[in-house]
C-alpha cells in the first residue's frame, strides 16, 4: 500500500492506494483526518449567528455556505407559512457576489492546484501565483464592493442583503469583472465571451493558452479520458448559469432533495477519516461545474462528454468554461439591477416568534450541491446540518468506493492518481467542517 | 468672585420668587414687572438677571432638573436594592410635592404643558437631561442587577412617571384622603410589582 | 536577503491564508519573501518535508485554534510542528482571531482548544513559552494588509510597537466605528431603520460592535474598496477575545439603553450625550442621502 499526503486541497487529505499486479491502483481510500465541529457549535446559537458562523467553515467558499444558510431560513419561514418578499436586486446581488466567490475558486484552482501537478517543472511559479492572485483579488473586491469584504462577509440575510448600491457601487463591481475577464483573456487566450459560447472542443486545443497548454500535457501523459467515474450528475440546486436536475449519462430528470442522505465515514485502519459520504436515493453522484454543465446540456461540456465520458479532460474544461460563463453572466446582472428596488424587506415576524420550524437551503456553489438542513426551537437552532459539495465527490463509504476513489481506480501510478484527485477541486476544510 | 456669589444668589431669589407667583396666578398672567415689583427691584435689573421670561423658565426648569437629577444620582450610587432605591425615589418625590409643591406645579403645569416655551434651547429633553440621564442609569441598572424586566425605556419611564405625576395631581386638587406621603411605600411596591424581571 | 517564512496551521478554515492572497501588491511579496511553505502558495518544501526537516524560519505564521492532539499535519500532530518552528522562529505570528484566542472554532472544546496565548479572554494557551516573540493579529480573518505591514516591519528589522495584547498598537489601536461613514449618523443618533440602507448608524439596533471592537478595518479597507459596516453589515467584533457573542445581528438593549458603550464612555455622558443629539432633528440625516429620487 502506498500512502500520500496531498497537499494544497484546503488543507490536507491523505491518499492510500493499494495496487493491483500490473502497478495499477485497485482501491483507493481518501482521509481527511481533522473536524472543527461546526455543526454542533451551532446549537442553540440564534438562528441569525448562523450567518456569521457557517462562512467560517471554510476559506474560500465561505460565500456559499452564507447563502445556503439565508436559503435555509427563508425556508423556515415559509414551512411557517409566511411569505417572504425578497426584491429582484437582492436575488441578483446574492447570486452576483456568489458567482465572483465561484470564479476567484476555480481560477485558483486552475493556476495553483491543477497546474502545477500537471504541468511538474514546466510551469512559472509566479506566473502562475499572480494570474491567480489578479483573478481572485478582482473577484474577492468585487464581493466587497456590495458585502464588505472578502472572505467572510455576512451580508445577506432571510429578507434581502444589507448593501444599498449606487451608481458607483456598480460600476466598481463591473471594473473588477472587466479585470478577471482582461486575466482570463490574457492567459487563457479567449475572450471570456468567446469561451462561453464555445462549441467545438477541437478550437481549444488550438488556442495560445494556459488551458490548452495543460490539455496538451495532460494529452502527452495519457490522461485524457482518465479519472472516469459513475457518469451520474446531480445538481441541487438552480443557478446562475443553469436549472437543478440530475443526468445519468446525458439522461435528464429532476431532483428532490429529501432524497439526499448522509452515511457514517468509511473507517480505515490507523487513520482517522471524517468525511461523511452522502448519496441520492442510496447512490454516488458528482457534483460540480461538470454535473451543472451536463444537466444545463451545455454544448461544449456535452460534445467532450461524448469522446471522453467523465473523465478529468471534460471536469476541468467544464470547470474553465464555467468561471467564463460567470464572468459574462456577471456583468449583465450587474447592468440589469434596478437600483432603486429595495434592498432587504424585513419579515413580518423574527424566526423566534414561529415556534418550532424546520428548513433546509441548497446552493451551487463552486465545488457542487451545498445542502443545509436546519431545525429550529423558538429562533434557536436545535440542529444543524451541512452537506458540502466535497463530500459527494470525495467520500466513500465503507461498503462503497465514491466518486474520486471510483475515477481512480485503474490509473497507471500516484501521478496520475493525484491528477485526477486534484482535478475535483478537493476541500478539505469543507468535507469535515 | 464675591459679587459673582451675590448675583448667583440673587438669580436664586428670582427663580424662587418667580415660581411661587406661577404657582399663585398662573404661568402666561405672570409678568416680568410682577416678579420685578415682588423682588423690589426694577424691570430692567432683572433683565441683567433674565432677558426674558422664556430664558427665566428654561433656567428654572434646569434648576428642578438638576435638583431631581442629583438626589436620584445618590441613590443610584448607593448600594441599595433595586426595590429600595425606588421607595426612596418616590418618597423623595412625594416629599417634595408636600415641601415645594411649586416646583412640582411647575413641571407638571408649565413645563410639561406649554412646550413652546421651552423650544429654543430647551428641545426634547435637553433642559431636563440631568434628571433624564439618573432615571435612565436608574432602569438600565436594575435591569443590568436582574430585578427590573427588560423593555422599552418610555414603557418603564411612563409607568413610573405617570403614576407620580397623577398622585401628585391628585393631591394637588385635594383629592386624596390621607396625606401623600402616606402612601409612599404602597405605591412603590406597585411600581415595582409592576416592572420587576 | 528575504525574509523566510513558515505558515503553518492549527484548526482552521485556511480562510486567513485566502484573506492574505488577497494583498494588493503579490509581486512585492514573492520578492520580499520566501515562503519555506504556505497552505496556497506554491513554495520551496512540501509540509511533509516541514514536518521531517528543520528550516530554521525567521518568521512563523501560525493560521487556526491549536490543540493537543487530534489535528495531524502530515505525520505529526500540528501542535508539535507549531511548537518546535516556534522555537526556531525568531518570530511567532499569529494570524486570525483562531491562532490568537481560539476563535469559533473554540466553541467546539473550550477546554481542549485555545490559541498561541489565550482561550478565549483568559490567558493560557499553547505557546506562553514563547510569548516574547508572538505578534497578535487578531481578525476573523486577518486583514491582508495588517498582515503585510507587520512582515514588511519585521522585514526592516523592526518590531512594531504592541499593546498588552500583543498587537500592533497601529493597528489595532483604532476602533472599528473610526473611519466608518456612518459616524455622523452615530453623533446625531439616528438609527439605521432597517438593514439594507446608506443612511443610518447599525450601533442602535443591528448590533453593531464597531465602537468597542478594535481594529483598523475602516482605516485600511478591505479588499482596497470597502468595509463591512461601510457596506451596512454590522460589526460582529471579531477582532476582540469575546469574539463570537451571542446574537451578532441585534443589538442588546437594557431598558433601550446599549448594553454596551462605546470604549471608555461613561453610561452618564453617552446617556446626557444622546438625550442632546436626540432633542435636535437634522433634517439633512433623516432624508436619504441622494435626495427622495432613488439613485
Ligand atoms: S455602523 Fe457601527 S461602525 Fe459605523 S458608525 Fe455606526 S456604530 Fe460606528
């Protein structure tokens, strides 16, 4: 058996592989071995902590776990029965400042995770870091041209948001999209329009750029159509660039999320493991830009999907294209908010008036399906429930290898083993909080 | 500093003697000449004193204002319970309606009832913020002990307020039975009954 | 010759080394500095070989709540890690409210977690030995800039001037309601009536800590463009050692008095204070900022 710690997923996680015969992987197991405990700081806490507690499970996707706490309870009030009126500029801003947190995430990712594993030696260190750095510090200032600042705001809320934009609030967002739109373009050699409308696969691979760079070596080291998995996709919720559904191969149908249920860490020996794994109706799915591309029938995703099924190729193209497609979205929110409607429209009652009440928030964020489940006692939270994006990629179960151990299965050595683990976006704060 | 000493006392004769002819004719039927020919001094000496009656009510307010505020600070400051130091608010508050019943009338009928008086200088509760900032140290530190409930100071302040204020006006029209002091303790044990945590 | 740093990390959301790569000027860092290991930058040794070797650090930052046991990093437990750099460290910096008082995370274990030299307000945490050398950035997270300041004076050779908490006194030296826009809304006590405004002051009844929180969040913004009580999200205070109070999004009233003042306020003068701004209404304060035509 070998073991490997892999680095720079959030944190750690820990790989241990056994082989078969030939040298090829035959299991993989992934172990995250810390928890903070998140879900039981929360109880007891008022409803509205929640708001500041749960951005604090993780770094960079922090954002998301804000908005599935306001989903959430918003859902509390309408198992209560009490309509919420949330105004059209506060559902763009929420889904504006979530899409800069997904963008600045799958940038980083690209130019700080996935890059320097597959391209080894060959790549500029700082090259890389301030492509990264550009991107993410536009989108990071563009969160907190509305929220505040970047990481960790709180500032939206069952009701609307707290910001109250003008004229130079949007236009200070829409610089900042234009500046990781200018990086996206410099580096990856497409305009981030040309990229969100791109079909053929085959003009990738003939750009100037760093993705196609990375194709090409990924293609050098036979990886292309590595890292295949379940082929099932599951996204939970609707988003900025596509509806909720769930794809079986390319086969659509629609999700409920009751049907999501979490299971006991997969145990191995000498090694503490906390990540939960979760299936639908009893089954793996991945989750991510690539499920959301499938399930959105995204063109490019699809045609890569058909060659390659999904392999890595597919999820981090999927990925790129993604972080394009937000950007372009972005700005047209951003032009479309009609500055006059009101910001936060307070609930007729506070959640401590309506007794005892269950909710439940699903968001998109940048790794996938962000579930939180809530129940609440009097404006007290009782129980809180988080099912992060990681878990539904990263985690087995005991009886049952997940998603990233099945696409490992069969790869040719630890290289192409950490390619393909990185290629999912791992985080590792999330998948234990 | 000598003369200084004698004009302030001087102001404090005025203020008196206006106040007991407010409370005898009425506040708008008292003129400047009045208080001037009752002080056996001329119009325009007092008006080195006042320059107008307005600026003679504001400071008058002031003057009960800080008398109320100062006896409420010491009680505030004292180490007694929440429901002692509110027996002797209001027998320090009954006491005076018996001792200086013009300064309560005053209050009550003047200051209370002819806002326009006290508009320059004088808005919201300015001219009485020393007596204002002792009953709000005084609710904010019973609440802070755990003996008052929590809740919106106008709630607590009016209930409180009101309920002196109608005692004395009660007793002021001669209605009352017994004299008003009598009913000190039973009444605070009322007020505190009624705002306890 | 650059400065050499160590980032290592306790119990954290790795949310203090992304508020970090937030820093206006990245390339003055990779210059500046040589990250021996950093959780996002790609750098000289892995943390396994951190763990294995000895790098001799000039600087250890330290991200996240610590303790005993529990939280490996790679091979080892992270506190062993932590604790044997910071002896080779010439500097210990705790970056984020976690590795200086334990933080949220805390909350999980209060008597098994702490931070470098505090749980929570008390003192006692895991790295008293080697308090001489610890500078305090508390924050949830750490503001980039406070961050990049300290390195580049310990860069210069020297050691910002820090107050019984070991901050730095330029820093945190300010309370978090200086420099806010809503200062004149504080003076003249008009309240914000609800979330979601520019007009208004958050202190009355959004729970806004900003006037007894210290930090320079409202000198230095964030992200080069904003703050969050610019923004209209209340202070939660969690540069502070009470760092998370109860119910952050009202704020606690006694008989509709603040529970808790601005610092060094006596209750007396904010109360006189606040009778004399209340008496007087201006008229400027009470429209909405760009006149009754919506934006
Ligand atoms: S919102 Fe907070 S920081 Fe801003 S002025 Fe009011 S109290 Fe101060």
């Amino acid at each position: 058996m070998i073991q490997r710690l892999i680095e720079h997923v959030e944190g750690e996680a820990l790989l241990r592989l056994e082989k078969d015969a030939d040298g090829r992987i035959k299991r993989a197991d992934i172990l995250f071995p810390h928890i903070r405990g998140m879900e039981k700081i929360l109880q007891r806490r008022d409803a509205l902590d929640a708001l500041a507690f749960t951005p604090r499970v993780c770094g960079i996707c922090g954002h998301a776990h804000l908005m599935a706490t306001v989903a959430a309870l918003e859902s509390c009030y309408a198992q209560a029965g009490v309509s919420l009126e949330i105004s059209a500029k506060a559902r763009t801003l929420r889904r504006f400042t979530l899409a800069m947190e997904m963008v600045q995430n799958h940038l980083k990712w690209f130019y700080l995770t996935l890059l320097p594993v597959v391209m080894g030696p060959a790549y500029n260190r700082d090259v890389s870091v301030l492509s990264a750095h550009t991107a993410a510090s536009a989108c990071g200032r563009a969160v907190a041209v509305m929220g505040g600042q970047w990481p960790h705001t709180s500032y939206a809320l069952p009701g609307g948001v707290m910001c109250d934009p003008s004229h130079v609030e949007r236009l200070q967002a829409l610089a900042a999209v234009e500046e990781a739109g200018a990086l996206f373009q410099k580096r990856m050699g497409l305009s981030v329009d040309a990229m969100a409308e791109l079909e053929d696969p085959a003009l990738l691979w003939r750009t100037e750029g760093d993705l196609a760079l990375l194709l090409r070596r990924l293609e050098a080291l036979e990886l292309l159509e590595a890292g295949q998995s379940f082929d099932r996709f599951l996204v939970l919720a609707d988003h900025t660039a596509g509806p909720a559904g769930k794809s079986l191969k390319t086969r659509l149908a629609a999700v409920e999320t009751a049907y999501v249920e979490e299971d006991e860490p997969l145990q191995s020996a000498g090694y503490a493991n906390f990540a939960k794994p979760v299936r639908y109706r009893g089954r793996f799915y991945e989750v991510g830009p690539l499920a959301r591309a499938m399930v959105a029938k995204d063109p490019l995703v699809r045609r890569l999907h058909r060659r390659y099924r999904d392999a890595v190729s597919t999820r981090i193209i999927a990925r790129v294209k993604e972080a394009a497609v937000l950007l372009c979205r972005s700005a047209q929110m951003l032009r479309q908010i009609d500055l006059g409607d009101p910001s936060y429209i307070k609930p007729r009652y506070a959640l401590r008036e309506l007794g005892s009440l269950k909710g439940e928030g699903a968001v998109e964020a940048a790794r996938g399906s962000l579930l939180h489940r809530v129940h609440l006692r009097n404006g007290r939270i009782a129980r809180y429930c988080i099912i992060t994006p990681t878990q539904w990629n990263l985690a087995s179960a005991t009886d049952e290898p997940g998603v990233a151990a099945t696409a490992m299965v069969g790869l040719k050595d630890e290289k192409a083993a950490e390619v393909v683990f990185k290629a999912f976006d791992v985080c590792s704060v999330c998948t234990t909080q | 500093m000598k003369k200084e000493l004698k004009k302030e006392a001087r102001r404090g004769q005025i203020m008196e003697t206006a106040l007991s002819l407010f409370a005898q004719k009425g506040f708008y039927a008292t003129t400047i000449p009045d208080i001037a020919k009752k002080m056996d001094m001329s119009v325009g000496n007092l008006y080195n004193y006042f320059p107008s009656k307005e600026a003679l009510a504001q400071e008058i307010i002031r003057y009960v204002s800080t008398m109320l505020g100062e006896t409420i600070h010491e009680i505030n400051e004292s180490a007694l319970t929440t429901k002692e130091k509110i027996r002797r608010i209001v027998r320090f508050y009954f006491g005076l309606c018996e001792e200086r019943p013009e300064l309560i009338e005053f209050f009550l009928r003047v200051y209370l009832a002819n806002r326009e008086v006290f508009h320059d200088g004088c808005e919201g509760m300015i001219c009485v913020a020393p007596f204002m900032t002792e009953i709000m140290v005084f609710f904010e530190e019973g609440v802070r002990a755990g003996d008052l409930r929590n809740q919106d100071f106008f709630s607590a302040f009016g209930l409180f307020m009101g309920y002196l204020g109608g005692m004395a006006f009660l007793n002021g029209e001669r209605i009352l039975p017994k004299n008003l002091e009598s009913y000190a303790d039973e009444i605070a044990d009322n007020i505190y009954g009624a705002l306890k945590a | 010759m650059a400065l050499k740093l160590l980032w290592l990390q306790g119990l954290s959301c790795n949310g203090n080394a992304h508020s970090f790569f937030n820093v206006p000027d990245m390339a003055g860092v990779l210059r500046e500095f040589a990250f021996i290991y950093h959780p996002l930058l790609p750098c000289e040794a892995t943390l396994e070989e951190v763990s294995g070797g000895d790098f001799s650090p000039d600087v250890l930052i330290v991200e996240g709540a610590l303790r005993r046991d529990g939280v490996p990093r790679g091979d080892e437990e992270a506190l062993t890690l932590i604790t044997r750099y910071a002896k080779q460290a010439k500097w210990v910096v705790c970056a984020g409210q976690c590795a200086v008082f334990g933080g949220i995370f805390r909350l999980n274990e209060p008597d098994k977690i702490a931070g470098a030299l505090y749980a929570g307000q008390e003192r006692g945490g895991f790295l008293d030995a080697f308090e001489k050398k610890i500078i305090n950035l508390p924050g949830c997270p750490v503001h980039p800039e406070w961050l990049l300041f300290t390195l580049r004076m310990l860069a210069l050779g020297t050691v910002p001037r820090l107050d019984d908490l070991r901050r730095p006194v330029e820093l945190y030296g300010y309370t978090v309601h200086e420099g806010c826009l809503r200062n004149e809304y504080f003076e003249w006590k008009v309240d914000a009536k609800d979330f979601g405004a520019k007009e208004g002051c958050l202190f009355y009844e959004q729970g806004c800590r900003g006037p007894y929180t210290r930090g320079s969040c409202n000198k230095i913004l964030w992200n080069g463009v904003n703050s969050k009580t610019r923004a209209g999200m209340p202070c939660i205070g969690c540069t502070e050692p009470d760092f998370p109070a109860e119910r952050l999004f009202e704020t606690e009233t006694l008989m509709s008095i603040p529970a808790r003042l601005p610092l060094e306020v006596p209750k007396r003068a904010y109360l006189t204070l606040t009778g004399m701004a209340k008496a007087f209404r201006i008229p400027r304060l009470t429209r909405r900022k760009f006149g009754e035509e919506e934006p």
